[in-house]
C-alpha cells in the first residue's frame, strides 16, 4: 500500500487546522486506498503543545490514518541520533540546521522531509497553519485530490487525469515529482499595510526582491504580481494542467512532492527568514521536470502576533531578511536556469553536484547589493513612520548581524546539501519510532 505523508509545521496554538488536516488523511485514504501518515511538527511552548496535542488526541480514529505530533523534545532527539548515525564531523551543527532556536522556515519543512523519509513515505503534502481549505456546497476542496491523482506517476500517465496536458512527448517517462494549487486571500508575505499607507514606498521594498540585472519594467511587472498567488477567485471547479510549471505557480504552503525530489536537495536553513524554503521548486521548475498545477487553492490568513508589538518587528525582519538571501539565491537560480535539463540524471533526477558548485560559488559574491538594499530599506520604512520608523532603528542597529547572517546561510546550506544524502538514508534506518502521541487507526 502506498504511504504518504501529509505534513504540517507549526509554531502556534492550530487546533483546528489539526482536525481539517485528519479530515483529509481520511479522504486521501476513502479516495485513492492510501495510508496517509498525518504529521504534526509542533515548536510551540507548553501551554500551546498543550492544546495542539489535546486537538490530536480528541481525533475520531480513521482506519489508514496514523498521527504522529512530536514536540521539541522528540524532534531534537530524533534528529540528533540521525546526525550521529551519520558520522559527521559536526553532528550538533546539522542538528542546529534542522532545529534551531529560532523560526526556520526551511528547517521545519527540512524536518518534515526527514520525517516522511523514517516514516517510507513516497511523498510529502505540505500545509500552513494559518490557512483554511475552500469550501464548495459543504465540501472542502482537498488539494490532496489533485495531489493523489499524479504525484511520483510518469508523466504519460499522468496526463490521462488532467483537464489539460501541455507534456512534451519526450517527457512522457519523466515522473511527476510536483503538484501544487496556489492560494486566495491575503498576501502570502504581511507587507499589504505598507501598501495601504504608500503605494510608491511598497513598490520600492517589493522591487528589493527582483533580480537587480532585470529591466526596470520587467522588475515593475514582478512587484505587480508578487505575494499575490491567484487572487481572488474562489473554487468552483477542479481543473489542473500537466507540464513543466511556471515557478509563479507553485507555492510551499499547497504542494505535493515526491521523495525523489526532496531526498535530494534540502532547502534553505536560514533563521527568521521567509522565503527560504523555495529552492526546490527553483530547482525542478528549471531543469524542466514534469508537474501539475492545479486549482484547489487554500485560503490564505494572517495571524495576529504579527502585526503588532515584538511581533511585527519579528516578522518584519524575517522580511528585510528575505530580501537580503537574494543576493546569494539569485545566481543559483540563475545557473539552474542555463543548466536546464543538465540538473537531471539519467534517472530523470536531481543532480546535487551542479546545485552544491553554485550554492558554494555565490557565498563570496560582492555585498555592495545588499548594503544598497538595506539603504532602501532604511529610507522606506523611514518615509512611512511610526511603528516602521521604529523598525528602521532596529534595522540600522543589527546591519552588519544581518548583513553576516545573510552570507552565513548561503554557507550553512552548502554544508547542508552535502550532508544531506547520509541524513535522508540515516533517517530511513532509524526510523522515527513507536506511533506517537496519538494514532488512528
């Protein structure tokens, strides 16, 4: 029986996005006869650990569900003896890169991936806890459905389950090793008040993001469409195309993805920092692997931590954080474009030697950009006052820590990407041990 992993990181009180997530592990295995593996990777304190694993346990057990909500404690234990079982030199460093301190969003979904490997899963289906699922005359629109139909299949058969194909014959032996919807709602990155107070300050930090060797209205028509995903058009009917996906696609918090893709290329252990937990999709997208889009997008929410107090600070720096890891991102995307299909093996998959030469070839690059960006930066935030005057004092006090730290995660994740492949096996061998808080059954 095939087994998949539908996978959910948190770091918040989310016990109702727990419960729609058992809703569709039960639908996945009604549906497609699959064993759906739910798992919980929870960073929250006590009292929120707390109420997330009461959500858990109060699940109506469904046969072929099996839950796993592991806090801090399980998590760093378990990705401890897999570093061990590795042998590497550093153990505590991988440790660190999969479960710091602080907001990861790579490390978490990192985890996830490492999870889904003790678990034998074939594929991981990623969801955000502040996100619902539209709903269509009573029915939630699981985005497992389309995610289920093709993920890991090769692409000829595939297309016999889409509405359309846009397949390159050639490409018809390739496996699906992505589907993804997108999401509706609000920006998927909390910066639309910025837009409110000043249109003009918006487009100057969004245009930080864009490639710096673009064409200033080639940078303008990315600002128009980014963070936006599609809009506002709520579900109707299912519809999904088959192809080589635009990365303006295919979003983390709605995707399926094969074993095969992120087995070997992890994503990006930087701390505070949105944003870092694309590079797979760069990766397949630009060496033209096959995937499916599809519309049963989520519905994207805020959370109210940040928006105000330490929190907006927080969130916002995650932001400026975000626009400085371009500087290093950027020629890696770049040269996984020109490398096109020359990323894939015979095998039809990834290759990390060429992925690791450019994660190691852009850790040097010349640094000017981003004190350019964080000049920007400083002068929008200053233009638009009060609390962001506020956030532009901290900025300017922490430059040079954020101007370090943006090189040091391009560093950190060249030594992830070589240790990857003894993690991924090390955690297929150690397994993650009894079923644990809670399972179904």
């Amino acid at each position: 029986m095939q087994r998949v992993c539908l996978a959910l990181p948190t770091m918040r009180p989310c016990p109702e996005t727990i419960a729609e997530l058992a809703e569709e592990a039960a639908y996945a295995v009604a549906t497609f006869g699959v064993e759906v593996h739910l798992l919980v990777l929870d960073t929250t304190d006590a009292a929120a650990f707390a109420e997330n694993a009461a959500a858990a346990a109060a699940l109506e057990p469904a046969p072929g569900v099996v839950v796993h909500h592991l806090g801090n404690e399980r998590q760093r234990e378990f990705f401890r003896r897999v570093a061990e079982r590795t042998g590497a030199a550093d153990p505590e460093l991988l440790v660190d890169m999969m479960l710091p301190r602080a907001a990861a969003y790579g490390s978490c979904v990192n985890r996830l991936f490492l999870g889904a490997a003790a678990l034998g899963c074939t594929s991981v289906h990623l969801r955000n806890d502040d996100a619902d699922f539209q709903v269509v005359d009573g029915r939630k629109a699981f985005p497992i459905h389309h995610e289920l139909l093709s993920i890991g299949r090769p692409a000829g058969e595939a297309a016999a389950v889409v509405s359309r194909s846009d397949l390159d014959p050639a490409d018809a032996d390739r496996p699906v090793m992505l589907v993804s919807g997108s999401f509706i709602g609000e920006l998927n990155v909390d910066i639309s008040e910025i837009h409110e107070l000043d249109p003009a300050v918006y487009r100057d930090l969004v245009r930080l993001w864009t490639p710096s060797v673009w064409p200033d209205e080639d940078r303008d028509a990315m600002v128009e469409v980014s963070f936006k995903g599609a809009g506002s058009e709520p579900f109707s009917t299912d519809e999904s195309v088959l192809g080589v996906p635009d990365i303006w696609d295919v979003y983390m918090c709605n995707i399926a993805l094969d074993h095969r893709a992120y087995e070997a290329l992890p994503l990006l252990p930087s701390v505070e920092t949105i944003g870092c937990d694309y590079a797979l999709l760069h990766a397949l997208v630009h060496s033209r692997t096959p995937g499916v889009v599809h519309n049963r997008h989520i519905v994207n929410y805020y959370t109210p931590e940040r928006r105000t107090g330490t929190g907006f600070i927080n969130y916002q720096l995650r932001f400026v954080k975000f626009l400085l890891s371009m500087l290093y991102l950027y020629p890696v995307y770049g040269g996984m474009i020109d490398l096109g299909r020359g990323l894939l093996d015979e095998r039809h998959e990834l290759k990390v030697g060429p992925i690791l030469d450019l994660v190691r070839g852009s850790v040097d690059w010349d640094r000017a950009g981003n004190e350019h960006c964080l000049d920007v930066v400083d002068r929008s935030y200053r233009k638009l006052g009060g609390k962001y005057a506020e956030l532009a004092d901290v900025v300017a006090g922490r430059r040079q820590q954020l101007l370090d730290e943006a090189q040091e995660d391009a560093e950190r994740w060249a030594v992830l990407i070589e240790a990857w492949a003894p993690m991924v096996a090390a955690a297929r061998a150690e397994g993650l041990g009894t079923a644990p808080e809670v399972a179904a059954g």
